[in-house]
C-alpha cells in the first residue's frame, strides 16, 4: 500500500481510530461473538447451518488477533496486512453463521476494513468519506417516516425537552412535527456539509454535536439504550476528526496488480453505496440501508397460549406481555436485550428464524401464534400482515425469503 512519508501520521492516526473503537464495540458486546445457547443464532445461508460450533469459537479469537495485529504499535506493523485479511476472513464467517451479528456499526467498520487493506491511502480516504456521508443522508431519508414521526422520534425529542422541564405532548401537532424534523434534517446538513472542502470543517462539528447529543439522549439520563450505542457514537466522533481533518494525499500512478486490489474496496463501497435504495422493494435488509433509530422495519409479533407456556424457560416467559383469546405476547426485542446487549435483528425474516426455534425447540406446535408485519407505509404507518398459527405455515412462508431463515436448533 503506497502512504506518502508525510502522511503515514495521519493514516495511521485513522487507521488506529478504527481497530481501537473497533475492539471497544466487539468487547461490549462480546456475548453476540460468542458461541451461545442464550439465544437463537439464524444463519445468513444453509452454509451457516453445518458450520460445527468450534469454528464460530477459532473465529473469534482470530478475529481479535487479527485486530490486534492491526493496531498502530510499531512491533506489529509488518504483520498488519496479514492482520486485515485475518480480521475481514473472521469477520464474513462470523456474519455467515448468525446474521444477528450484522448489527449496523459491525458492518460499518467491516466496510472500512476491507477498503482500508484494498486501497491506497488516497483512495481509501475518499471511499470511506464517501461510506460515511452516505449513512447519514439514507438514515435521513429512513425518519422521514410515519413511524419515526409517532414513536422513536417523538420519543427522542420528548427526552431533550424533558431535560429543560419541558413536556413534548403540550406543544401542538404541527411544532411536534417540526421538532421531530430537526433530526433528520441535522444529518442532511452534515452530509452536505461534509461534501465540500470549504464546509468540511463545519460539517465535523455539525455531525459531532448530534452524536453527543444522541449520547446523553440515548445514555442512562435518557433513554438508557445499551452500552454499545452510547460507544458507536463517541466512535463516530473520533473517525469523523480523523477522516475528515486529514489532507488527502496526491495519489501516484498505481501499478496493474495495485489498481486491480483497489478495484475491490471500490466495488464494495460503491454496493454498500447503491444498496439501500432496494430496501422498498425488499431487496435491502433495514439495518443494512442503514435505517437508525427508525421503526419502519418489517417485524415479527409472537405470541404463546397461556397452557404452553410452562414449556418456555424463565428467561423467555419473563419477557411475556398480555394478549388477548389466552394467549401472550412475547417480548423479542427486550429478550435479545437482556441475553446479548444488542437490539433484535430488525427484519421479519430474522424473527421468523426465532419463533421457529421456539416452536420446534419447546414443542409449540399447537400453542402459538404470530403475525408477520412487512415494512411500513411511510406516509400512513400502514403495514401488510401474515398471519401464522401452525409449523406448517410458518416453514411455507419462510421460503418466500431468499436470505435464509431456518435458526440453529441445536445452538451451543
């Protein structure tokens, strides 16, 4: 990889930032690397189904190594390239046998590793400003949503209000709606800003002042989310200074074989880029097009007789929430929450994969019930819906998902 002697601080600076803040995120949720029965892993292929439990543990401690081997220590810079391969061979396999793993700042940071090890430093900076400015502006675009506007936004703005003494629910609908907006509009004008060189310095603090926002809203005053969104923030803080302040340096003519490594990081970001488009046409997983706290996702409501539910561990049961006709709710989200410190894989498909492992695992045959709700109309909050009450039915539907969705039974 060609780094111009006056560049090699800078570049090492970004590339510190990204193992340093990587290896933080890994550690705080470290219960989802791990091999686990606490709670259903979903394959993202058939392939992830006969993967035997031993690899998933060899893969995590390579992943580690190989990060560890990427960080900026002296000793260790002969070995980074091998580091790299090491962590982005890791990190796919990981991502292969339980799809939960693909939580949106784990794919973020997957991204950048592969241009990072594929690209010259010239390159490589423009391609990751180009990944970066592209997450706000589609997850601008994923608020401009009924849901957003009547759940998670309101519920965010409620927070900031709330630490002036303020109650969201006093103010008319139209100045809701106008608050609310603040939010994805800040991202926009980020991205915008950061497109140019002469805002660019404006842009970083633009970005900076809402992800600490987002920490204190989101941090145990607020809305007390889990430790690895309060980390994904301040990390984003610290990649955007070091991306963004840096000069990009003149590039030199690469040779073939150079140009066609660099090819690989392109075509990555320039997918990562186009993707999300396809999310309305289902085409586009809703983390993977980078919907952030927004809750137009399609999803999965499960639901158990009251007589089956003696079948169900503690750990499940206590996540339980009323129903109606002697059946109850069970909880997913908060379930994932409390087993692995991450949020539910937000897609029907995922979901589907974990109430069939608690029919088949806990023999609910005749005892459940669920809805499957697709992606929401962003301008009504409608959504089509499924509903399932028998194994048969629930194996047929899932093979209309061409991302599979058969879980591990025999999960570690």
């Amino acid at each position: 990889m060609f780094i111009p002697s006056n560049h090699r601080e800078s570049w090492q600076l970004l590339r510190g930032c990204w193992s340093i803040s990587h290896l933080i995120l890994l550690l705080t949720t470290i219960k989802l690397w791990l091999p686990q029965n606490a709670f259903p892993q979903v394959p993202l292929s058939d392939l992830g189904l006969l993967c035997p439990v031993w690899m998933q543990t060899l893969a995590v401690l390579a992943l580690f190594s190989g990060l560890i081997l990427t960080l900026p220590v002296k000793r260790f810079e002969r070995y980074q390239i091998v580091g790299m391969l090491t962590y982005i061979a890791s990190m796919a396999f990981l991502f292969l046998t339980d799809q939960h793993r693909l939580q949106p700042w784990a794919y973020q940071f997957f991204l950048i590793g592969i241009v990072l090890v594929t690209c010259e430093s010239a390159r490589a900076i423009e391609l990751v400003r180009l990944l970066v400015i592209s997450i706000y502006v589609y997850s601008a675009i994923s608020k401009i949503d009924f849901q957003f506007y009547h759940t998670t936004g309101k519920d965010l703005i409620g927070t900031i209000l709330g630490f002036v003494g303020l109650d969201i629910n006093s103010f008319v609908e139209p100045i809701k709606t106008y608050l609310i907006s603040v939010l994805p509009a800040t991202e926009f004008v980020a991205a915008g800003l950061l497109c140019f060189s002469r805002t660019r310095k404006t842009g970083i603090w633009v970005a900076s002042l809402m992800h600490f926002g987002l920490f204190v809203v989101l941090g145990p005053f607020g809305l007390g989310h889990m430790p690895a969104v309060l980390v994904w923030n301040l990390a984003f803080v610290v990649l955007l200074i070091a991306l963004f302040k840096m000069e990009v340096p003149l590039r030199r003519r690469a040779r073939s074989g150079d140009a066609q490594v660099s090819m690989i990081g392109t075509v990555v970001v320039m997918i990562a880029v186009a993707l999300p488009v396809t999310e309305s046409f289902g085409r586009c997983d809703h983390w993977i097009a980078w919907g952030l706290y927004s809750p137009r996702n399609s999803r999965v409501v499960f639901e158990v007789h009251d007589r089956y539910l003696a079948n169900l561990p503690a750990e499940i049961t206590y996540f339980k929430h009323s129903s109606e006709g002697g059946f109850v709710t069970l909880d997913l989200d908060a379930w994932s929450l409390s087993q692995l410190w991450v949020p539910n894989y937000p897609q029907a498909r995922f979901q589907l994969g974990l109430a069939r492992y608690l029919v088949e695992k806990y023999d609910l045959q005749d005892g459940f019930r669920m809805y499957v709700l697709e992606l929401s109309n962003r301008m009504n909050g409608s959504r089509d819906s499924i509903q399932i009450a028998t194994l048969d039915r629930l194996k047929n539907v899932a093979k209309r998902y061409s991302v599979n969705s058969i879980p591990r039974i025999d999960n570690p």
